[in-house]
C-alpha cells in the first residue's frame, strides 16, 4: 500500500493485484505500461509470474521490475537471469525506485 500511496503521489497510475493467480488476468486486460513484482508472492512466486508474462508474446515487452527483500550477492542477477528488466531492494531509496521506474518508461515507449 506505500508503494501505491507513493506512485500516486508523484502522478502515478496504479493497479494492484494481491493475488498471484489474478496477475496475469489482469495484465492481459489491462496492459500496464510497467508491472511491478514483488517476488515473494503467496501461492506462486513473483519469478514464476515473470517467466509466465514474459513468455506471452502479446505482453512480453512490457517491463518488470522486481521489488524484494532478496538483497544478498548474486540475488540481482538470479532475478534478472528470471526476466526482470530492473531490481529494486527493500528497504529501497524513493529515489532510486522512482529513476528506475522513469528510465524503463522511457526506454519501452
């Protein structure tokens, strides 16, 4: 909920999904210019709902960024070698989250 509150106030579109399974559903309707994970996830994980969107051809470009407490050596690149485009650790710096979420914006546009 921080997270949104905080993309919503730097003028911000927001979705959320709780749900792993609702995940995918809800990316196929909405197309998300963006998806945010968090990659521990109930039920399944936020790599096993990357692996899946990113091999749907009609919603493979668009970016993901892993948001997770995984911050040990080697973590961020087992989460890109997973098919996340960006990595963002908790606790995150509001400024770095928000770079990283303008720069694969613009580079997907």
């Amino acid at each position: 909920q921080i997270l949104n509150d905080l993309l919503q106030a730097h003028g911000y579109e927001t979705l959320q999904e709780v749900s792993g399974s609702g995940v995918v559903q809800m990316v196929k309707e909405k197309r998300p210019d963006l998806i945010l994970m968090d990659i521990q996830l109930p039920v399944i994980s936020g790599l096993e709902l990357t692996k899946i969107l990113k091999e749907d051809e009609e919603l493979k470009e668009i970016p993901i960024v892993a948001v997770t407490a995984f911050a040990l050596n080697g973590d961020e690149e087992k989460i890109r070698k997973g098919g996340c485009d960006g990595y963002i650790a908790k606790p995150f710096s509001i400024s770095c989250l928000l770079e990283t979420i303008a720069k694969l914006l613009n580079s997907h546009e």
